[in-house]
C-alpha cells in the first residue's frame, strides 16, 4: 500500500456509487456501507483481495465473506445449493445472514483461506447491491476496522481505522443493524450457527427447525472470559467490565467500583439500558437504549466515543434482551482488552 494515500470520503448518492464501482471493478479496494457494519470490499477474484487483508491486518487464514446482488451471483460463489440454503434465502435475503457453502472452484483461496467452503451473503442496504452490481462481480469484503478494534459501524468509524490505508469510503450514514451478519454453516454436517447476529436461532429455527449454536470461550457461563482466544476481537483501548446479575445488586456494585476509580483518578463510564439510568444520574452512564436492536446498533458506536472521550474502564451492564449477538460482541470486547473481566 502507497504511504500517504489519500482517503476519499464520498456520499453514497449516484456518484459516490459509480466512482466506488469503477474503483472496483478496476481492481482496487473500498469501504462501503451495508445495513451490519461498514466492509472494506473488493472484486471477489481481483487482485484487491489481498490488499484487504494490509490494510486491515487481517490474519491471513480468516476468510472474507463475499457479497451479491442478486441469487443470479450465487453460482459463481458456490459449487452447490442445499434446500436448506434456499429455503433460508426466501426468508432472510436480502440481509443480514452469511451461509457457508461448498465453494465454487473459481473463488480464489485468498478468500476463502484455503477452506472448500465460502461464506456468502447479499446485504439488505441498497447502496451495497448497486456498488456490487456496478463492480460487476460478487465483492469479497470483511468489516472496514482495523483487525481487533470494534468494526465500524460510522463512516468516520472507517476514517478513524483506515485513513491513508485505503482510497475510497463511501458515506451511508450509521448502520442501521450494528453488529455483523449471523454466520450459519450449511457446507455439511449438522447446520450451525458459527456467529450469532441480528437473525436469531430461533428465527432460523422457524425454517431449519434442527441447528446447533457453537459455543465459544467467550459464550461459556462457568469461566470468566479469558483473553486466550484466538483473536483480538472488538477492542476498545479502555478496559471492559461487563456485569450481569440483578439490577440492584449490579448497582451497587458498579458504585464502588466507579468510586474506587474516581480515587485513583481513573475515568470510568456506564453503559447500561435506557430504563436502568436513572440509577445512575449522577455518574458518567450512556443509555444503550431498549433491547436488542436498539443494543446492537449503538453497540461498536459507544466503544469507540468510550475512547474519544479519554474514558480507561467500561462498565457494561448486559441484560437478557439485549441478547445473545451483543453478549458475544461485550464478552470478547471484555476478553480481548488487557485486564479485563467479568462479574456477576
Ligand atoms: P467479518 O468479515 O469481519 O465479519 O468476518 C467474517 C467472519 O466469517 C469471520 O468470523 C470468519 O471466520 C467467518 N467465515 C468466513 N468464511 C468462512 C468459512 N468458509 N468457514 C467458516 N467461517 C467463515
Ligand atoms: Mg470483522
């Protein structure tokens, strides 16, 4: 990648679209907006892919998902359609559900890993299909981020990571789902959900009644998460404490913690949901809103401003209904920055 690249930061308007298919299609790369989280794309066998991986430092054996446009894409993707796999499309494409494949010979193993399998997906955001429609082929495209900081879900988000990396953002505004797609693998095998996201397992349930959920250090209830996974994973530079348990007592123990920094002069912030901040008036607390959709879409945001605003410690108040894609993100966020934990 040249130093001293200038990153262009364009509307996601006809223009913007044109120029960011054309950059595509010419072989270079591009932050665009999708309805999860900004991706950083490129055509799926151009010569882009492995460029994604620079500016990102993405380790090279974790495979890219590729986009499409429309189901007239998919053969180009995959070798072969499960019913299952059609069956799930109907319900959930275009948005934001990743199915793992047999893979199409033709897609290179840059993208894939070296895997026989591909994750693939076509995004509910409208700008994301016409940039794919105007590159002309499927986009291979990870989240815009810097490998181990909170994906970006803002084009200044992108900007913050990526500035004098990559040429090109396209600016969506916010996302409107927040967390990244939910990752289901169908390439053999008992179908199962490798990453939870907006589309449930119960949603999914509806359509392939039997799927298995993989259970990760981070989802297990009996040890506190530890930070020996194998990535770094949506990390914020201030500590994360996530705290579950019953609001009262949480409370109070957020209390003590929040006064024991304030004496060793340490910046701590709440951020809990909307009907919880009343107990906390008097402190620094930011509201995450009501449930999961709302949990989700300001998610990466506040980890990010927790940052900005010179905080060094996040209290993170998880309930039940924020559900299981936030606690998968807060838990490896907690797991992944140092010193981090959990309690109850
Ligand atoms: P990101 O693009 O940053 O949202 O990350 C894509 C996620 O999908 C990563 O967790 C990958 O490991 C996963 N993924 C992509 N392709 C495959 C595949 N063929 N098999 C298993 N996981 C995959
Ligand atoms: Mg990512």
């Amino acid at each position: 990648m040249a130093a001293g690249m200038t990153t262009r930061l364009v509307h996601a308007d006809q223009a913007g679209i044109e120029e960011a298919g054309a950059l595509l299609a010419g072989g270079g790369i591009a932050a665009i907006p999708t309805e999860t989280v900004y991706g950083l794309a490129a055509c799926m066998r151009g010569p882009g892919v492995p460029e994604i991986f620079a500016a990102k430092g993405r380790p090279q054996d974790n495979p890219l998902i590729v986009h499409i446009a429309d189901v007239s894409m998919l053969g180009q993707v995959v070798a072969a359609i499960p019913h299952a796999a059609m069956d799930l499309m109907d319900a959930f494409w275009p948005g934001p559900l990743s199915l793992i494949l047999k893979k199409n010979p033709g897609v290179p193993d840059t993208v894939s890993a070296g895997l026989d399998t591909v994750a693939v997906r076509m995004p509910a955001h409208p700008v994301a299909r016409a940039i794919i429609r105007a590159a002309g082929e499927p986009l291979a495209a990870p989240s815009a981020n810097t490998s181990g900081r909170p994906s970006p879900t803002r084009a200044e988000h992108v900007l913050a990571d990526l500035n004098g990396r990559i040429p090109l953002i396209v600016d969506g505004g916010p996302c409107d789902v927040g967390v990244e797609s939910t990752v289901l693998d169908l390439s053999g095998g008992y179908p199962t959900i490798l990453r939870p996201g907006d589309i449930t397992a119960q949603q999914i349930r509806k359509v392939v009644p039997e799927i298995r959920i993989r259970r990760t250090a981070a989802d297990d209830d009996a040890v506190p998460a530890s930070p020996g996974m194998k990535y770094r994973h949506y990390a914020p530079s201030a500590q994360v404490v996530v705290l579950d348990g019953k609001p009262a007592h949480v409370a109070r123990e957020v209390r003590q913690r929040y006064d024991y920094d304030r004496e060793v002069r340490r910046h701590p912030r709440i951020l809990c949901a909307d009907r919880r901040t009343d107990l906390f008036a008097d402190l620094d607390c930011r509201s995450l809103g009501q449930g999961a959709a709302d949990t989700e879409q300001r998610l990466f945001d506040e980890l990010r401003r927790a940052d900005i605003d010179g905080r060094d410690v996040i209290y993170f108040l998880y309930e039940d209904d924020m559900g299981t894609a936030v606690r998968n993100r807060i838990l490896k966020a907690a797991a992944a920055a140092e010193g981090s934990e959990r309690a109850e």
